[in-house]
C-alpha cells in the first residue's frame, strides 16, 4: 500500500517563478506530512509489539500460576530475578505472581488504550491532509496517465 497527499489547487499564477516556488514548496509540504504520516504509522507499530509482548508475559505467568496452585504450598520453586535464579517456596512466590499479574492486567489496559488514540489520532491526521491509500494496482494506473498526459 501506499500514500497519497492531495491538496488543494491554488490560484492560476501566470508567472513561472512563482509557479516553480509553489511546487516546491508543495513537495516540501507534501514530504513534511508524508513524513508525520511515517512518523504516526510507527508509534503505533511500536505500541502494537510492546503491546505484544506484554500480552506474552501476561499468559506465561498465568500458566505458571496455574501449575503452582496444584502444587504443595511448601515445595520449594525457583524464581528468576534479572539475572539470578531464588528459591522460595510455592506458597510466598504465589502472592508475589498473583501482584505481578495484575500490574500486568493493568498495563495490558492502559496500552490497548493507548493504541486506540494513537489510532485515532492517525485517522484524524489522514482526514485532515485529505491522504488516501492506493494499491499497486491503482498506483501503476495512475503512473501509466502520467505517462500518456506527457
């Protein structure tokens, strides 16, 4: 898919100078939006695979969650912290995870709101620079009556 940046005709100037100063700065208006555009689009990916990850890390605690409880609560299980691996037993780490996983309820949260907005704020920054998306299709087209106009 790509972009494309419509904009509003301007007055018919006779004068080329003019003409020539407008396109140019047209490319550099088009460039700076396609660019904010650009800029969005990866906000919101990076949102989406933190998002991701979170997800991730939500699940894998519940099914640890879920193999402790059917355990003993004085087995003894082993945490990994950063970089070192503690012992604890069943029933002091349990309180810990259940804490952790609703910390990650909450984030998990927080960030689907966040990508809404930033959703929303990409939409309305389509709508605004009037930017539509085109297939190959219809940009190969479009190329081809360029072509032919010249």
């Amino acid at each position: 898919m790509s972009c494309q940046v419509s904009t509003e005709p301007k007055d018919n100037d006779k004068n080329p100078e003019t003409k020539d100063k407008d396109k140019y700065t047209d490319e550099k208006d088009r460039n700076a939006i396609i660019a904010g555009l650009q800029q969005l689009r990866e906000q919101q990916k990076n949102i989406i695979l933190e998002l991701t990850r979170v997800e991730d890390d939500k699940r894998e605690h519940e099914r640890v969650m879920q193999v402790l409880k059917k355990m003993e609560g004085n087995r003894k299980c082993f945490r990994m912290i950063g970089t070192t691996l503690v012992q604890y037993e069943i029933r002091t780490v349990l309180p810990v995870l259940e804490s952790t996983l609703e910390n990650l309820d909450t984030l998990v949260s927080s960030m689907k709101d966040n990508l809404i907005e930033k959703g929303k704020e990409l939409q309305e920054y389509t709508e605004k620079h009037k930017i539509r998306y085109i297939s190959e299709r219809e940009l190969k087209e479009e190329a081809e009556r360029n072509m032919m106009k010249k």
